[in-house]
C-alpha cells in the first residue's frame, strides 16, 4: 500500500507541475532568417531545426506559438544572444486572424491557416490549434483585406488583430472529449517541451499507465508474499530481504524502461 502511495502522490505532483508549466506566461528567443511581424503564427523551419519561420498548413505540425516583442512577456527566455524572434508558447498574445473559416468570437479556437502567419477559427477535427481567443475580429479591429483564390472562385477575407490565449494542441470539437483528452496532450506537451499530437500523447499515457500497473501488481504481490515468508521463517530474513531488493530495483527498472519508451514517443 506504501508503495501504491508513493507512486500515486509522485505522479499527482508530476501532473500539477506539468500544468502549472503550461499556462505560465513566457517566451523564448529564436533565431530566424526571414522578418516575423509581431502578432504571426510561429513553426519550426522544417528545413533547419534551429531556425523559424511563419506558420502555415504545410508546417502546422511544427507550430510553436506566437511572434510577441520581448517586453510582453512577464518571462522570457534565449539561449543565444544573436535570436531575432520572441515567440510566446504560453500565457496571452496579440495574434492576426482572419475570417477564412468565419467569424471569430471570444473562446473560439485558433488553428493555423493557409496565410502566412495568420490564423482562422478552427472547425475540424485535428486542426493544430495555437490557443483560445480571447476578443472577437469585428469591424473595429480588421486591418486589410486580401483576395483568397478557392477551387470555387475567389474570396475577400479579412484580416485583423485579437488578443489569444497562447496553448498549442490539436482541435477537439466535442466538449467533454476536449477537456480529458486536453489535459493529457498539455501534459505531454509540457513534459516533451514542444507541440504534441493527440496520438502520441494517448500512446504514451497508455505505456505509463501499463507500466504502472505491471511494476504496482508484480512488487505488490511479491513484498506481501516476502512479508509472509518472513513472518514464517524468521531464519531466512537474510534471503528474503534480498529477494525483497532484487524485487524493487526490478520494479524500478520496468519503470524507467516503461517511461522512457513513452517519453521517446513524445519527442520523436
């Protein structure tokens, strides 16, 4: 029971960490070879991992979160003194948007879109989403307007500023699937320390959760026979102390294994 316990409080302080690291506010400096106006969808350049570059459909599985300026950010991060672009993975941001997929009111989410930059409201499943807005694009707030050629003729849409809660993940439309299976994605979102799928993220739930089971079972099992045993045979507490040992640091080892098999998942 000691040990289901242990492992049941040391996940529970995992998740809550994980959590609170998500939706603290901050953003990391990045190097860039191209200008990145503040307020664009930000992806990893597919073509150099240490550069980015402006979002779009083709590199959505690549987004990282919004271009911000440096002093918009309660936190903010670089490795490198020479970044050119701050990029806000969490926390609130001014983000462009346009009415490509219709009009955008507060709590609607925002998922890349096949302008440069610029996001839409998502309506598909599986949609990469950069976060929830916060504001509405209305009349008040439309910057331009540009022609958008579509396999039926072309269309104007507008193209404006809204203020977004930053929190990249995949598009869920139903509500009650969206606030389980969002929290396992922000989770593994946090712990791999960049964007990850639904698939991967349930994948690797279903490695720790099987993992956790076997070692909690086969130790459980095991120490409670032990503890049996000794209680019958004081004379052999030597061996089975041992046993007891050998037991726990095979646990530990499925363990380790079982968790870095999904955290490898994660990241790949």
């Amino acid at each position: 029971m000691e040990v289901k316990k242990i492992i049941g409080m040391s996940l529970m302080g995992v998740f809550l960490f994980a959590n609170t690291f998500v939706v603290a506010d901050f953003s990391e400096g990045f190097q860039s070879d191209e200008d990145i106006a503040v307020g664009s969808l930000v992806s990893v350049n597919e073509n150099n991992e240490e550069l980015v570059t402006v979002a779009n459909i083709n590199n959505a599985s690549n987004l990282i979160g919004v271009a911000v300026s440096r002093d918009s950010s309660s936190l903010y991060f670089t490795s490198t003194s020479d970044e050119t672009v701050a990029v806000a993975t969490t926390g609130e941001a001014s983000v462009f948007v346009s009415d490509l997929q219709g009009p955008i009111s507060p709590g609607d989410k925002i998922s890349v879109s096949p302008i440069n930059g610029v996001g839409q409201k998502a309506t598909a499943l599986g949609e990469v989403v950069v976060g929830v807005a916060k504001s509405g694009l209305g009349d008040d707030n439309i910057e331009q307007s540009i022609d958008v050629e579509f396999a039926d003729g072309v269309r104007s849409v507008n193209i404006g500023v809204v203020r977004a809660s930053i929190n990249v993940h995949n598009y869920i439309p139903d509500q009650e699937e969206r606030t389980l299976l969002s929290s396992i994605q922000n989770t593994a979102q946090a712990i791999a320390g960049k964007p990850v799928t639904m698939a991967k993220a349930l994948i690797s739930s279903a490695i720790l959760i099987a993992t956790l089971m076997v070692v909690i079972v086969t130790m459980g099992s095991s120490i409670q026979g032990s503890m049996v045993s000794l209680g019958r045979n004081p004379l052999a507490k030597k061996t089975i102390i041992s046993s007891m040992v050998k037991i726990i640091l095979f646990g530990t080892l499925v363990l380790g294994a079982g968790g870095t098999m999904a955290y490898l998942i994660l990241i790949s």
